[in-house]
C-alpha cells in the first residue's frame, strides 16, 4: 500500500502543513511519496526530501502548474493516484480547490478535512462546525482525503533522504489562466502555524482599534486573527478570519478580545491549548471555553497588558 501526499508550497519553501499530512499518511501505514507540483520548484522538492518517513518526491516542474491552479493540478494528481490506495493534501485553500477535482475524475467520494485515523478505511472528521465528530469508513478503492493540520502533529522535516524523480507536467488544461494575486505581507507569523494568536472581535468597534491588538502581538510574537464579525463589519481583511469559513487554528495560546464566541468561530479555534477570553459581558459563550477568562472593558486591559509586557 502506497500513499501520495501533495505538497503544499508557495515554489520556493514547503509549507508546514506539509508536515503534518505526513504524519497523516503515518498513521495510515505504507510506502509515502510526495508529489511537488509547481514551477521553478526544486528548492521545495529538496525539502520535501528530507522528511522523515518519505520514501520517493515526485516533481511535475511546469509553468502550467506555478500557481497550483485546480483545472491544470487535478488531471496530473488523478492520473498518479491509479497507483496509490490512498491520496492526502492539506485542507488549504489550495487543498480545498484541487481535491474535489481528483475525488469527480477517479469518481470517488472524498473525505474531507480528516482530524484522526482510526484504521486505512476509516477516519474522524468533524461535522456541525465541529459540535459532533463523524467517524467514515470508506470502501473506495483510492481514498482521496483533505487533512485538517491543526489536528496532527508536523513530521520531522529533517532525517529523511528521500529520492526525487522528475514526472512530465499535465500541462495547461486551457479553461483558466492566471491573472494576478494580492499578497498581504506581515512581519508577524502566518495565522495558521503561529505559537501565539491574538484575535479580535466586533467588541473593538473599528478597524482603527486593531492597532490595540496589533501592539499586543508584536510584543508576544504573535500572529493577529479576527471573528467573521469583526470581517464582515470591515475591521480586518478576510486572511484574517478565525473561523469555520476562515482559517483553522490550534496554537499554544490564543487571547479572544471582543469576541462573544459565536459557533462559528469557535469551530477554528477551539483546539488551541489555552484560551483566553476578554470580553465585558460576564455571559459571553466565549467564557464556557476559555480556560482564562477576563470580564472587563477591552480599551482598559489591553493597553495595560500591552505596558505590563
């Protein structure tokens, strides 16, 4: 039994949720190969080499595939899967795009953001924005599966010396084409790996407020999130959004500042290690998870935390 793992990059580093749907594929059990597809991308693939229980890197290097667009991807992952019981990519953006794709060419069902694996057909998936979780056991002959990283920990990136072979790309499928990007660039970590994540709410009452939580992180190392709230009332960018249709997030610590804890967000972060919630409403749903809670007026506390830093 051989499992394909897609990477997940940007063609230069390998992203961290690669790591973690290694582990995946660990748990899974057999031979692990790690498909690089991209343009330009043989520093990720030398990445990819060195992690520990990857038998073989697979490198499609085709400008067709610089951008991982999902019409240009799929055809390429599906035609490799014929040769594998079981295909896992992270449940990123990228992940969420392609997947499906591949799970309609092998016609398939897939099983989407995996947190646990029970045995090589049968997974834990989380389901009612994560108040339940669903057990599934599939009997397709290839499983396709999005893995939710937050939920595993990250294989070692170093150790492994894996082969690496080069594939033909799939090329342009010619019903899309790239046309730009817009990149928010930050000094402070990436949302979904960093340490420490300080996240703000509808409570802040302005984009202008931010800067509270912006001061506060900066002297924590900490990444800025916010709830769907706070996006939606144009406070933060959308790439900040904690949430079920944001990001999902599990670091170490997360500060909740105005936010009341609405379902939905509570489904991208309640796995995090420690929470604490500042909020002036002593009901606020928020507190029923926090293992700190702090009822108090936001513009008083964070300042002072921020000084007592």
């Amino acid at each position: 039994m051989a499992i394909l793992v897609i990477a997940e990059h940007d063609n230069a580093v390998l992203a961290a949720a690669t790591l973690n749907t290694v582990t995946a594929a660990q748990a899974i059990g057999g031979d692990i190969h790690v498909l690089v597809a991209g343009s330009g991308c043989s520093t990720v693939a030398e990445s990819a080499a060195k992690i520990a229980g990857v038998a073989k890197v697979l490198v499609a290097d085709d400008a067709a595939h610089a951008h991982l667009l999902a019409e240009n991807v799929a055809p390429l992952i599906a035609g490799l899967a014929k040769n594998y019981s079981h295909v896992l990519a992270p449940a990123s953006t990228n992940g969420k795009n392609y997947l499906p794709r591949v799970a309609a060419l092998l016609d398939v069902d897939q099983i989407s953001e995996i947190v646990a694996v029970e045995s090589a057909d049968t997974f834990k998936r989380p389901i009612y924005a994560g108040n339940a979780i669903a057990t599934v056991q599939s009997s397709a002959p290839i499983k396709v599966i999005s893995v939710r990283a937050t939920a595993f920990d990250a294989a070692a990136g170093e150790g492994g010396s894996a082969s690496i072979e080069a594939l033909a790309g799939a090329g342009e499928a010619g019903n899309s084409s790239f046309v730009g990007e817009e990149l928010a660039k930050s000094d402070r970590p990436e949302l979904t790996s960093a340490r420490v994540v300080v996240s703000g709410g509808r409570g802040l009452q302005s984009g202008e407020n931010f800067q509270l939580l912006y001061a506060l992180a900066d002297k924590l190392g900490a990444a800025v999130g916010a709830s769907r709230a706070a996006v939606d009332a144009g406070f933060a960018p959308n790439d900040m959004q904690v949430g079920q249709t944001g990001k999902i997030v599990a670091p170490d610590l997360y500060i909740a500042v105005g936010i009341s804890g609405a379902i939905q967000h509570l489904a991208g972060m309640k796995d995090s290690k420690v929470i604490v919630a500042i909020n002036k409403d002593a009901e606020a749903p928020i507190f029923q998870v926090a293992d700190y809670g702090l009822v108090a007026d936001l513009f008083e506390v964070v300042p002072e935390l921020e000084k007592q830093l």
